[in-house]
C-alpha cells in the first residue's frame, strides 16, 4: 500500500503530538492535585505564620481582638480557631462559636493533644493532617499548632474546593488537548502540503526524466534543500541530455563503422567471386588450347596460330582485367594521387576518337564531335581519358546497327559536363543504378562478346568520385546518354 509523503509527516506529527498530549495527561492527573494540595498546606502554614505573628505581646496584653478581622493573611480563606486550652478561653475564631464547625474544630483539637504527637507540641510547632468530618460529611486539611504565646490554633480548609479546582483543570485541559490534537491534524495537513508540492513536481519531472524527455526543468522557487535539489536535477538533466546525445552520435558512427565493415567483407567476397568468374573462362580457354597445341593435335600451320591468338588474345584480356583492377584499387583506397592540371578537354576527346577509328570502322557506325574550340578544365588528364574511353568503348559496343555515337558538352556555370550518346536500345530500370558497380553486366552474354568485364563504368565512378564531381547514365528517346561533369572556369 502506497503512503504519500504528505500522510507520513501528518501521520509523524500526530503521533508525536499525542504522545506528548498523552504524557502531559498523565503527568497532569498524577502531580496536578499533589500541587494544589502542596499550595493548600503552604497556604495554612502561611496563616499559622500570621497568626503567630500578630497574637504577640501587643495583642495579649490590650486583650482586644476586634482589630484582628482582615490583618491575618489568609489566602486559602480557611477556618482559625485560636483559644488558651488552660483557662479554656477562645481568643479569635472566625466562624460561629455555637456552629457544628466550631465543635468540629474542638473535636480535632482533643483528638490531637490527646495523641502522643500533639502532646508534646511546643510553641512554634504545627501538624498538618488529612480529615474527614462525620457531621459535616466533607474532607479537611487541619493545622493544629501552638503559637510563640503557648496558645492553640487550628486552621482547617475544605479539600473539596481542590478536588472541583483539579477536576475543572482536567476537564479544561482534556478539552484543549483535543482541540489541539484536531488543530494540529489541520495544520499539519495545510504545512505539509507545502513542503509535499515542491516534492511532487520533482517526482513528475524525475519520471519525465526516466522517459528520456530532457526538455523538462524544475522550477526552483525557494532556497532551501527542495530548491537546491531541483537545480541538481536540472543540471543532471543538462548532462544526461549532452552525454546521450555523445553516446547517439558515438553509436551512429559506431554502426556506420560496422556497415562500413560489412560492405568491405560483402565487397571482398563479391569481389573475389567476380574475379574467380572472369578469370575461369580465359584460364580455361588457355588450358586448352595449350594443351592442344602441346599435343599436336593440328599440324598445319594456320590451326596452331589459331590457337596461339587465343591464347594470346585471352592473356591480353586478363592482363587488361588485373591493369583495371588494380587502378579501381587504388583510386576507391586512396592509394593513387591525383595529378590536377589544366587540360584541353576537346583535344583529349579527339586523340581518343583517333585511336578508336578502327574499332568504329569495323563495327560499321558513325562517331560526331562538333567542338572545334579548345575547352579548358581542370582534373588529373590521365584518369578522365580513361574513364572517357571506357564511355566511348561502352557506347561503340552497344549501339545499334549503323547508330550514331555522339560527343557533345552541355555547358554550366564553371562546370562542363561530358556526354556520350549511343543511339541503341535503353537500358531496363533495374539495371539502370546498378552499372557503376563492380563487375555488374546488364548484358552478360554480349559483354563477353566484346570481352567486357563489368570493371571499366566502376572505374570512371571511383574516377568521378575523387574528384568529387557528378557522373551518371539516363535513357533517351532512341538511345542511352553517359555523362560525367568536370570543372572549367578559364578559356584555353
């Protein structure tokens, strides 16, 4: 069962306040009465002292008593009976000397001399006792003493005005006890609601903490330990928030390092299945033939050059697949260093073109590249001729019969940008974002045709890459442009 801090201190406080209430209680039912009864005897021996006082030398020898009425002190307002026992003669009274309390007074005054402790009574000598009085029905404290003139006295006070004072007293203080028990159940309701709302917003803020919701803050009012304790929070929330922040950014470049990880594995298995692929054929092409010709299968002259060209021509291909390999290597790892200089784009285009005119000429197609003007740009001369040749090769391999292999520049604010058009059929949207990767062919079948490889597109995108600019394909109406941008910002 859940108890709130507000019932706990109520609860606290009322216990506390009952036990005190309950200790003044008892404490004032045991010495309330043993206090007013002491107050009582010092009040009697008060008026034994007064009396012993003015019934001197001066009043016994005038033998006038009138003067007596209001000079002796007597707080208690008690009884006093003064009288010489040897001439038996009463000197001050202060009741009626034929009463039932006179006769009372002389029935304690016997029974005292007569006992052993007020027989031997000398002057200045009181005894206090407790009696009940039959006649009257009622308890008394009595003083029965003599005074320095060898005379009696006897005071008596009725115990029955104590007993109402300290039944009153206890009524009174069993009223103010639980009006203050009641008092105190409010007032310490109101007081700890006070100090249990301050409380309170700090749990709600602590739980919204918990949730991770950092942009909550304590609003901090006072300036004792709930105050201190919300700017703790608030500064702990600050920094929670910063250190899992860090931590957010720390895991993203964590699983960025893990991805990373994982496309190097998954690229090196790729890569090794690639080039175990392409290496098997022309390995096996070469086995063969060469087994043939160590076998002398073919004597004549013309079938043994065969072989040797296949042999040959399929070196030549593993030889240019490793040469490509190990360039894409080096340019995708950084290991190659480019070599920016300022070039002429046209004349470089048209040293390629001459040295393709017969791979144009035997495949029957027609290359246009209009510009005449030298155009300027800026990159590492050496890998943009490769990576153009390798769109020019690409472009005369999959045209169409008798198409068209255009070269042209579209023309933009510092940045020219290098087309190839192939007029032939488009390339299928699956295929289409999957070309810059290693070793993929959309056509296996002609690509091995011409002996392509699936390398040389990945080239020009490692190419295009180190030098941060663009470079992609689209398909036209009739054909499929390439193109790669290259920066320029000065004539030649």
């Amino acid at each position: 069962m859940k108890i709130s801090m507000r019932m706990k201190i109520t609860l606290m406080v009322l216990i506390i306040s009952s036990f005190i209430v309950a200790v003044s209680w008892i404490v004032c039912n045991v010495a309330i009465e043993k206090v007013f009864i002491k107050n009582l005897k010092n009040n009697l021996i008060t008026t034994y002292k007064s009396c012993n006082s003015l019934f001197g030398d001066k009043y016994y020898r005038d033998d006038s008593l009138e003067d007596l009425y209001g000079k002796i002190k007597n707080p208690a307002g008690a009884v006093v009976l003064i009288l010489d026992i040897d001439n038996n003669r009463v000197y001050y009274t202060s009741v009626n000397d034929n009463g039932m309390m006179i006769n009372s007074l002389y029935r304690i005054i016997d029974s005292v001399i007569e006992a052993d402790e007020g027989r031997n009574l000398k002057p200045s000598e009181y005894i206090i006792q407790r009696n009940y009085d039959d006649t009257i029905n009622s308890d008394y404290f009595d003083l029965v003493g003599k005074l320095d003139n060898g005379y009696v006295i006897i005071i008596r006070s009725p115990i029955s005005e104590v007993d109402s004072f300290v039944k009153t007293v206890k009524r009174v203080f069993n009223y103010i006890a639980a009006t203050l028990i009641i008092f105190c159940s409010f007032f310490v309701l109101f007081i700890s609601n006070i100090f249990t709302i301050p409380i309170k917003k700090l749990c709600h803020s602590a739980r919204r903490m918990a949730d991770l919701d950092f942009d909550t803050k304590v609003k901090v009012d006072t300036k004792d330990e709930i105050g201190e304790l919300g700017e703790c929070m608030n500064e702990l929330s600050s920094k929670l928030e910063d250190t899992i922040s860090k931590l957010k950014c720390a895991n993203i470049e964590l699983e960025k390092d893990i991805e990373e990880k994982r496309k190097i594995d998954d690229m090196r298995k790729e890569f090794l299945s690639h080039v175990s692929h392409e290496l098997k054929t022309p390995i096996a092409l070469i086995q063969g033939y060469a087994e043939g010709l160590k076998d002398n299968l073919f004597d004549d002259k013309e079938n043994m050059e065969f072989y040797s060209d296949v042999i040959i021509d399929e070196s030549k291909k593993m030889n240019q697949m490793v040469q490509k390999l190990i360039t894409l290597n080096e340019i995708e790892f950084g290991n190659f260093n480019l070599n920016i200089e300022r070039f002429d784009i046209v004349a470089l285009i048209r040293g390629v073109l001459d040295s393709t005119k017969i791979l144009a000429a035997d495949s029957n197609i027609r290359i246009e590249f209009d510009e005449e003007e030298p155009v300027c740009v800026w990159a590492d001369e050496f890998l943009i001729e490769e990576a153009f040749t390798n769109y020019l090769t690409n472009a005369i391999h999959y045209v169409s019969e008798n198409g068209l292999v255009k070269i042209y520049f579209e023309h933009k604010v510092n940045i020219i940008r290098v087309c190839v058009y192939n007029q032939g059929n488009p390339i299928a949207d699956e295929d289409i974002d999957k070309l810059f990767i290693k070793f993929y062919k959309s056509d296996k079948a002609r690509s091995r045709e011409y002996g392509g490889n699936g390398i040389g597109l990945s080239i020009v995108a490692a190419t295009m890459q180190a030098h941060g600019k663009a470079y992609g394909v689209y398909n036209t109406s009739d054909g499929v442009v390439f193109y790669f941008d290259l920066d320029t910002n000065m004539p030649c």
